[in-house]
C-alpha cells in the first residue's frame, strides 16, 4: 500500500462493503482482476472492487468456467486487496462446489481480508452466462439456500457479507421463478439479491425491481443493457451497480493494437509515448526505492535538473488565432501546446522549468511551471529572452523552444551524451520546405543509421539552405530542432557567451543560432544528436493542423498518422 492511502483493515472493508449495499444512494463498484488493476481502481476513486470470475480467468488464459482453481482465485485476491486496501466482493461462481466447499471459501477469503462473497444458483462446474444460458441448469431452491446458510454460519466478521445471484432469467424460467428464488435466498439469510439479465434493454431488471419493492439490497451487473441512463437505476431503487468487466476488455484491447503496432512496425518508436511509462508502472507497484534504479537503467545517467522553454512569441503566420494568447497557449489535441512540451520534461524527471513569456504572458496559464517575462518581446529576439532566465541556471539545463511536439527519446538521448552541450538535428530534412524553415545545421560528419556511437559536433547553424561564406557551398546535414542541453561547466560558458552577445549593438535581433555559433567560436564542443523525424513546430496553419495529428498519434493508444518534421521561427 502507498504510506499515503492506509488500507482499511480487515473488518473495516467488511463494513464499507455492508455501507454501500444498505446505502440510500446508488452506489458503484468496479471490476479487477489482478492487483495492478485493482490499485488504479482506487486511484480511480471507487469505493470498492468487484473480483471478477470472468476477468480473473481471462488473465490466467483459460476458460470461464472454474478452470482456475478456487486457490488460484484466492491467492489473486490477496494481491488485490493488498495492492488496493479497497473491500472485494468475489464472484465466487457457484462456490465451487457445495455446502462445505462454501464454508471452507469463507474462512479462506476472511483470512486473506475480503469483504463479500457472490454465489450464483448453477450447477457446479458453472460456464459465463452469456454463453448458452438457457442450456445450464439451475441448482434446486434447497441445494442453494444450503450453500449460503452454510456460508453465513461460517463467518466470523458479521459484516462479512454474501450475495445470492440469481439466474433465472439468464436461464429463461422467468421472472415469477426469480423472484420465487431471489425470496427463498432472503429468508436464507443473504445480504442481498443480484438480479442477473442478458437483455440488452433493462425491462427485467426494470421489472424485477418493482416486485422485489426493495425487500433486501439488490445488485446488478448492466453489462448488456449498458446504454440505459443511471438515473433509471437510481430510480428504480437499485442499491449497487457492478462495471463487470471492463478494464480486461480495455486491457485486451491495448494489448492487441500495441502487439499489433510491433510486429508490423519492427520498432517501439511510434508507440513509446501513447503507453504508460516504465516510472508509471514503479509508480503503482509503489516501488519508491526505484527511483535510483530507474535513472541508472533507463537513461543511462542522470536527466538534467531544470529547463528553460522560450515562449514570448506571437507567433507569425497564426495571428487568426493568438488574439487573445501566445502561440503556445494554442489547444493542441485537447491541450495547450505548452503543456505537451512541459509533460515531456516531466517525464523525464525534470521539473524546475521557467518559462519566458512575452506576447500575452498573461494568458499563460500551465501548472508546474515558473513564468518570468520577456517584457521587450515585440522588439527582440530569442537571445533577449534567454537572457531574461540565464542568470537562474544552477543545474543541468534544457533550452527549448516553445512550440515543439516530439517523441521522448530525444530528451534521453540528449541526456545520455557527455559533453557540455548536446543538440537535437533532424537529418530528414537539409532543404527548405516553405520560407520559413530556418535553423539548417552543419556538422561534422552526416547522420550515418547504420552506425551507431559516432561523435558528430556541430559546426554551425544557418537561417539558409547554403552559406557560402561559412560552408563552402556544402549542404547542411539537417535541421537543428530547438532543442539544447546545457550540463556542467557549460552553464558557465554559456553565460559568459550571453554576456559577450549582450554587449553587441545588434543584441535585440540575436535568436538562438547565433549563441550556438557564438559557443562553437569560442572553442566549445556541442555534441549532435541525430533523430529523423517525430517532431513538429507550430509556426503557420499548416504546421497547427501537422501538430495536432501528431500529438493524436501520442495520445493512449490509436493508430497514428506518420512523422515529418515542421517549420518554426520563434523567441
């Protein structure tokens, strides 16, 4: 259990259980299967845990029908109740055999702090009884109404409680049978009736409410007529509905697109970041203590501790829609532009991150973030807003542009090279798609992707395709994307050099590929990261409309549309 969230002990979940079926309000519980699905169950804020018999067999790959020995199912219990501290209510099919195998299920399940027993009134071995219902025959009123008077007589823990299931109308006896039975189970001493139905309209349920007229506490499982509205169970006096089976089906579901996605690809690149981070599964293992490991294992040392992202623009080309805010503050796949680039830090480990605002700073509104402004914006250039932040840097810092979407890796590979500065290039791209691509970059050597380990520098940064006076002619080896790491003593050096281009006359119209060039003049080694592609910058309408494809192809898990780099000029 998270130190956070104590579990409720033992007795305590018992009577939680109790509270919600005697509740006045309609209350909820949703299915698990495991304890990793059982802690984001709470996470989720449900109040309690439905075992699931058909989800817990899905995740052991066999059959619903009691191929998974009752032990299995118990020992599976335990994690979920350790791992969630939530009360569990166990579908516990038929009870696994008769009276006495019922009796020796509830002591096993109040050892291990489960709150509640589910038993259905079908012949032992049972089979889903949305699987040929009619076909599987019922046990007899006195054969059931044995196994819970058994069950009753068993517990110790008075709040323990058990759910008599009915399956007449799965069965298709009918409803004078169902409710002939659901009365027999009452007065054998259940705590409350589940009325199953395999409708796909609630009519049954609907009725079977009416006749019951609220005798004892009733349940149901909504998994075929899902598309009725709550407030008709809520009016209807039902006491628990019970979501059966759905993060197995949305687990499963995940888990084919990825497998599918894989093998088809032969590359991890297109579904790192639309699946939860390895630090996401630490996190709900409550693994604290691998933190340390993570940064050692995952990226290979240890992430920069801060990030810079200039922000103070307008943004040409998008005056149709910054009216009202800057460019970064665009909504972008359902948020803003700067909150995908600050989350991408996040992820990393970094969280002091300032960002310089300028055009509208007002309207920036992201949490997690330190605003400071750029207050001359609309008459210099990015420099003067680096400026605004350089005196702040005391760690190892990321300088970023504002409007940037990319895959995580370009983060840890810049966090993995050992120079003092280390920049990301596009290789993909060494000529201009439209006028306002700039930022080309020449390099020591080309992006060769069959090698790997190669120590490329940076030799330049040019706002054209080709300059002479610097290049020779030469073509530039690509793009640099906005992305710069500052590590160790660089921090120093990078000062200084802002200091020396902050006593230029032409200071307010410097960006940051003069400081790049400035560094390398001063003798400085910046380290070249070569990626090819998954990127996109925000400059027109077209770069808005590539961006928000691209950051859909990042969201949890859906098929995605392909990479290309985008065109930005920004401060």
């Amino acid at each position: 259990m998270n130190a956070r969230t104590p579990a409720l002990s033992t007795a305590s979940r018992s009577a939680t259980l109790r509270q919600l079926l005697v509740s006045s309000e309609l209350e909820f519980m949703m299915e698990a299967h495991n304890g990793l699905s059982a802690r984001i169950v709470r996470e989720a804020g449900f109040k309690a845990i439905w075992a699931s018999g058909l989800a817990i067999s899905a995740q052991f790959g066999v059959r619903d029908n009691n191929e998974a020995s009752w032990t299995q199912v118990v020992d599976t219990l335990e994690f979920m109740a350790d791992s969630s501290g939530l009360p569990i209510l166990v579908d516990g099919d038929t009870g696994y055999g008769n009276f006495n195998n019922v009796r020796r299920l509830v002591r096993k399940l109040e050892q291990r702090g489960i709150a509640g027993l589910c038993i259905e009134d079908k012949q032992f071995p049972k089979t889903n009884s949305f699987i040929d219902g009619e076909r599987q025959p019922l046990a007899t009123i006195d054969e059931f109404c044995g196994k819970i008077k058994a069950g009753k007589d068993t517990q110790t823990d008075a709040d323990f409680s058990i759910v008599a299931r009915v399956e007449a109308l799965i069965a298709g006896w009918g409803m004078d049978e169902a409710l002939r039975r659901a009365e027999a189970y009452r007065q054998a001493g259940a705590d409350a009736i589940l009325i199953h139905s395999k409708l796909s309209r609630p009519d049954e349920i609907l009725e079977f409410a009416r006749e019951w007229a609220g005798r004892a506490p009733l349940v149901i499982v909504p998994t075929k007529y899902y598309s009725t509205p709550t407030e008709v169970f809520r009016q209807a006096g039902i006491s628990l509905v019970i979501w059966a089976n759905h993060l197995v089906r949305a687990a499963a579901s995940a888990m084919q697109a990825v497998a599918r996605e894989i093998h088809d690809t032969q590359t991890l690149v297109h579904v790192e970041d639309r699946i939860a981070p390895v630090s996401e599964i630490f996190r709900l293992q409550d693994a604290d203590e691998y933190s340390a490991a993570e940064r050692l294992y995952l990226s290979g040392s240890e992430a920069p501790g801060a990030a810079v992202v200039l922000a103070a623009s307008r943004g040409e080309g998008l005056d149709a829609l910054t009216a009202e805010r800057p460019k970064v503050m665009l909504p972008v796949a359902g948020k803003p532009l700067l909150r995908w680039l600050v989350d991408a830090f996040k992820m990393q480990g970094i969280h002091d991150i300032t960002v310089v605002g300028g055009y509208r700073a007002d309207a920036i509104q992201c949490a997690g973030v330190t605003l400071v402004r750029n207050e001359r914006h609309a008459s210099t250039g990015e420099l003067a807003s680096l400026a605004c932040a350089a005196d702040g840097l005391h760690t190892d810092t990321v300088i970023a542009y504002g409007d940037l979407l990319f895959r995580s890796y370009f983060l840890r590979d810049l966090f993995e090279s050992e120079c003092r500065f280390s920049v990301v290039v596009d290789s993909s791209q060494t000529q201009p798609s439209n006028q306002s691509v700039r930022d080309f970059a020449y390099c020591s050597a080309p992006d060769d992707r069959a090698l790997f380990g190669q120590k490329v520098l940076l030799r330049h940064v040019s706002n054209k395709a080709r300059e002479v006076a610097v290049t020779g002619g030469q073509a530039p080896q690509g793009r640099w994307i906005g992305l710069l790491c500052v590590r160790g003593a660089g921090r120093e050096a990078l000062q200084q050099t802002l200091a020396g281009l902050r006593a230029r006359a032409d200071f307010d119209t410097l960006d940051m590929p003069d400081l790049l060039n400035a560094l390398i003049d001063a003798g400085e080694e910046i380290d070249v990261k070569y990626v090819h592609g998954h990127w996109r910058s925000v400059n027109d309408l077209e770069d808005y409309q590539r961006a928000g494809e691209f950051a859909h192809a990042r969201l949890p898990f859906v098929q995605g549309a392909p990479d290309t780099p985008g065109s930005e000029k920004r401060r």
